[in-house]
C-alpha cells in the first residue's frame, strides 16, 4: 500500500506543476546568472582580443605609422581567400609618410587541433612582411612550436620563412617551397594555407 500511495503522490498533478514550476525557475536563474557574468567579462575579453590583433599588425607591418585603417574584406577578397582554403575576416590598410605601404589581413586556417588565426602582413607591392598567430589550439610542444615561430633546421624561424614570398612563388607548400617543423606537420600546413589565402587577397588588392 506504501508504495501504492507513494506513485499516487508522485503523479498528483498539484505536485507536477509544482516540479515544473520549480525547474523553470531554477533555469530562469541560472541562464539570468550566466548573462550577467557574460556581461561582465565580455568587455575584458573584447579588449584582451583587440590588443592581440593591434600587436599582430605591428608585427608583421613594423614600419606602420599611426593606427591602421580598416578596410571591409569585399566579396572578391574573401572568394580568394576562401578558394586558397582559409577565412578572411579583417584587413587593414597601413601606412607610413601619407602613403599606403601594405595590408595585414586576418585569416582563420584549419591546425592539427582546431582553426589557427593569424595575421598575415602584405607590402605595397604584395609580399609577405610577416605572419603572426593571434590564437590557436594547437599541441603544447608540436603543434605550438610552429605558433612560437621555432627555428627550422636552417635556423630561420617556421613562420619568418614566407617573408617576402609572393604570388610569383606560385603555391606555397610544405615539402616544396615550405619547411615543416618536424612532428608538426599538419599545424605548418594550416599556416601555409592562410598565407597562400593572403596571397589571392593580394592579387584583388592590386
């Protein structure tokens, strides 16, 4: 009988309603807590973002003077950076003296772990200045040591070797015309990938 009266109590629609009203609530609160913590951070996240890339476009355009101008990727641009295999998601136009020295666009390629995002800095006449990693997801001690611009058995650094490349390159690949790290292959494609994309922006740059 115990048990009997218990699944009567247990499916009494007062004590259901009660159940539900109770979880909904609770959900309320929590998702209303998780907004506001959102809130909170987003501002410092937004920044900590926006001093990375401010960072990474000085590096790879060093001779920059002033802030840069940012230029609205067109649909052409980010065609070509999407027919090379990468995401192009910002460009900037720098400049030095009143005139325009080169771009340093943002580009998103697949590593061995999850996307690279990085920037990749184009002088006046298209060649690569420097590329520099905003974020990753790559393997601490493989993967990072391409995003760390390790040296390569030649001592120039994995990332420092497409300075001054070019469209006149043709493809950029690795085991061609580009040097892996060892063990890190796939994450040295992925970088690959994005200044093979900056390259096509290039050519619609002019």
């Amino acid at each position: 009988m115990s048990n009997e009266a218990k699944t009567k109590v247990d499916m009494d629609p007062k004590y259901l309603v009660k159940l539900t009203v109770t979880l909904f609530v609770t959900c309320v609160i929590v998702a209303g807590l998780l907004g506001f913590v959102n809130k909170l951070t987003l501002p410092n996240i937004t920044a900590a973002n926006e001093r990375k890339t401010a960072a990474a476009i000085q590096e790879v355009l060093p001779e920059m003077e002033g802030s840069p101008t940012v230029v609205e990727p067109t649909e052409e641009m980010i065609a070509a950076a999407s027919g090379a295999g990468a995401t192009l998601t910002k460009a900037y136009e720098a400049q030095a003296g009143g005139s325009v020295i080169g771009h340093a666009l943002k580009i998103v390629a697949s590593g061995s772990q999850g996307n690279i995002v990085m920037m990749v800095g184009l002088d006046a006449e298209g060649a690569v200045t420097g590329v520099s990693i905003v974020s990753n997801s790559e393997t601490s001690g493989i993967g990072s040591k391409v995003m760390n611009n390790e040296p390569l058995t030649s001592g120039t650094g994995v990332l420092d070797q497409f300075i001054g490349r070019s469209a006149a390159d043709g493809e950029l690949t690795v085991g061609k015309n580009v040097d892996a790290i060892s063990g890190a292959t796939v994450s040295s494609k992925g970088v690959t990938t994005g200044v093979n994309a900056a390259l096509a922006v290039a050519g619609v740059l002019g």
